[in-house]
C-alpha cells in the first residue's frame, strides 16, 4: 500500500533573517510565525497526510522552506544543492528524513546548483526553473537522474520571482495556475489557467478536490471554487515576507511504500 507523507520542519529562532531576493524586507513575528506553521501542519494532517518533522537546522534562518532541500520522485531522492550558499547545511536533515522512509538517495553535486522550489511535477513531466537559484547544470544532473525513471523535464525560464513555484504550480488535472505578471512564459505549458492574485497560484493538492492555499489569496479561492474545487485556507503571512507559499513548507510524498 501507500501512504501520503509530507516532510516539515519547524521554523527555527533566526528566521526573521531569512534571505529576501525580489520583495522588501519586512519585520518578521516569530511567535505568529510558529502559530501559523502548526496552523499549516495541522491542515496536512486533518485531510490525511502523515507529518515527519525533519531535524530542525535552528542556525539556518530559512530552513523552515524544507521543499528547497529535496527533489523525489517515485522512491528516488535528490538532495538539492541550494543556489544561496547559506541555505546548504539545511539539507544533511534532509536526507536522514528520505533515507529513513526508504528513498534511494542522490545528491547535486558542484558546480551544479538546484532548489526544489524550482521543481514543478505534473505525472511524469518535470518543470525545472532556470533563474537565480538553479543552474544548468544543476537541471542536467536532476535530467540525469530521473529520465531514466521515465520522466521527462522540462526545463524553463524564470526570472521574475524567486523559484519556479513562486510563479506557477498545477491544479489536480494537470492544469498550470499562475499570475500572468510574474510567469516568463505561460505558453511553455500545455494547459495554463490565469489567477487574480500572486499567492492564488500557490497551491497544495490534499487529495481529491481539496487545494491547500494562503489566506491572501481570497479572489483565486473564489475563482477555483467556482471551478469545484474546494479550497482550504491557511494563514502564511509571516513566511510570505520571506517570499515563501504554501509549497515551501513541506514535501509532499505520495509515491512511497507504507
């Protein structure tokens, strides 16, 4: 059988120095900030996702954004090497997770650089971003890795925002969402679905019709309930002043035995 599993990690007490690339910096409330998060977790766990708590890496202020230190596809792990050097002692936790559930363990080696933020997996087909965070290389090692698994990547080009998923993720038919002003090219997906609001094209599949989404995002859940999806609501404004979303703050396995 299979079990829907999803890797998070607690905010650590230097996150409000978290690194911010394409907005201005904010004061950050780390009390409202730890609220939220296990206001997050919460919502994974209510619509039947195991949480496995990766070991916390407190001296990284953004180690909280657990979905940039790991790429899996079916049973096969690939440790990223981070495009900001400061965020690379966030993944040895990491990979204790993916080896204890099991993953058959790969790693980006130098000087290739990839964030798993710059993933998008849609079945088989594998969206990689190229921008600030995640090389050429990077993309040719991650091709190297999961083609002969049977998947085919996709690499694009993102320079507008911070990862890949800060501009676009994918609705439960294959659908790409996104806020046009912030997408380099929505013509390099097959089917693309324009939202109202950044945060709305940010979402977490639960299952079935259930889409995770920031709260910031009122006229995009309006527009996918309209669609007959159902939205499911989460408070992130501290991490969103860290350019994080919904996406970031965990990895969702949906492949593993168990």
């Amino acid at each position: 059988m299979t079990s829907r599993k999803a890797l998070v990690r607690r905010p650590g007490p230097r996150l409000a120095e978290g690194l911010v690339t394409h907005i201005e910096r904010e004061p950050v409330d780390a009390r409202l900030a730890e609220r939220q998060w296990e206001g997050y977790v919460e919502a994974l766990r209510a619509h039947g996702w195991q949480t496995i708590e990766v070991a916390p890496a407190d001296y990284c202020p953004d180690s909280v954004f657990v979905e940039d230190t790991v790429v899996v596809h079916r049973n096969v792990a690939l440790i990223c090497r981070p495009g900001a050097e400061t965020r690379r002692a966030e993944t040895p936790g990491t990979e204790e997770a993916v080896t204890a559930l099991g993953c058959s363990v790969n790693r980006i080696r130098e000087p290739g650089t990839l964030d798993g933020g710059d993933v998008l997996k849609i079945g088989d087909t594998i969206y990689v971003g190229r921008g600030g965070r995640t090389n050429a290389d990077g993309v040719r090692q991650l091709r190297a890795v999961f083609e002969p698994l049977g998947a085919r990547v996709v690499a694009v080009p993102v320079s507008k925002v911070l990862h890949l998923k800060s501009a676009v993720t994918a609705l439960p038919d294959s659908t790409v969402i996104g806020h046009p002003p912030l997408v380099d090219d929505p013509a390099l997906f097959p089917s693309f679905r324009a939202v109202p609001e950044e945060p709305g094209a940010h979402v977490v599949l639960l299952g079935g019709d259930r889409l995770l989404m920031a709260a910031s995002a009122p006229r995009s859940a309006q527009l996918l309930s309209g669609l007959g999806y159902e939205p499911v609501l989460v408070d992130i404004s501290e991490f969103e002043k860290l350019e994080g979303c919904v996406t970031c703050l965990s990895v969702r396995l949906r492949e593993l035995a168990g």
